[in-house]
C-alpha cells in the first residue's frame, strides 16, 4: 500500500490570466497530474501568488504557492517560449520555468493547456 511518502513527489507549474477561478485550476491540474502522484508546491510569477483563485487552489490541494519574478523565470531555459507572454509579463515562459525552478529537478510534462490554464510539471530534486 503506497503511503503520501513514497509517491513521487511534482512541482506544478501554473500560468494562469487575472480572475481564474480555483476549480478552473485545480481541474487542469488534475487532468494533468495523476492522483498517485504527491504534489509539492504550485509554482507561478510573482504578479498570480496573491490572485484568489491561485491561492484558494493551492487550499484546496493542501499544498503552498511559491512565486518568481518575471527575471528569474526569464532566466530558466523552458523548451516552450512565447513573445506574447514575453510582452504581456516580462518572460517567455512561466509555468515551465516555474516548475523548473521551484522543484530543481526535471520537467516531466511540458506545457500543456487545459481550458486556458497552463499547466507544467516538473520533479522535485533531492
């Protein structure tokens, strides 16, 4: 019987627009992660931690809500890149790149949409 500690523990990375509703999110979360998997922490640019649906969707899974800035997301190399992300935020990339560098290990679901909310998965190093 596998038990919270032995599951393979995921960072998840979110992209999300102002006023996302938290069953929006968790929705696209779940049909991305299974539901063996233990997650960790959703990660996102700094401007999405104080949004209502983002902090009410990391309530809902139990798990906290860590946030970058646009430079340091900027910085991670993310195969997915986006000019109009680039324009709209400051960086080509968030959900990957925040995944990448809340878990420091490997992306293991690259970009993936599910009813506008982006949604990226990365393991947890260590």
């Amino acid at each position: 019987m596998a038990t919270e500690f032995d599951r393979p523990g995921v960072v998840v990375g979110i992209g999300v627009r102002p006023g996302t509703t938290a069953e929006k999110i968790v929705h696209a979360i779940e049909s991305v992660v299974d539901d063996t998997t233990a997650i960790s922490c959703l990660a996102t640019i700094d401007r999405r931690e104080a949004e209502p649906g983002m902090g009410a969707a990391a309530a809902m899974l139990g798990v906290p809500v860590i946030a970058f800035s646009a430079a340091q997301l900027a910085e991670v190399e993310a195969p997915y890149r986006s000019a109009l992300t680039s324009q709209s935020v400051g960086t080509p990339n968030v959900a990957e790149a925040a995944a990448l560098l809340a878990g420091n290990g490997e992306l293991v679901c690259g970009r993936t949409v599910v009813d506008g909310v982006v949604v990226a998965v990365a393991t947890v190093a260590g």
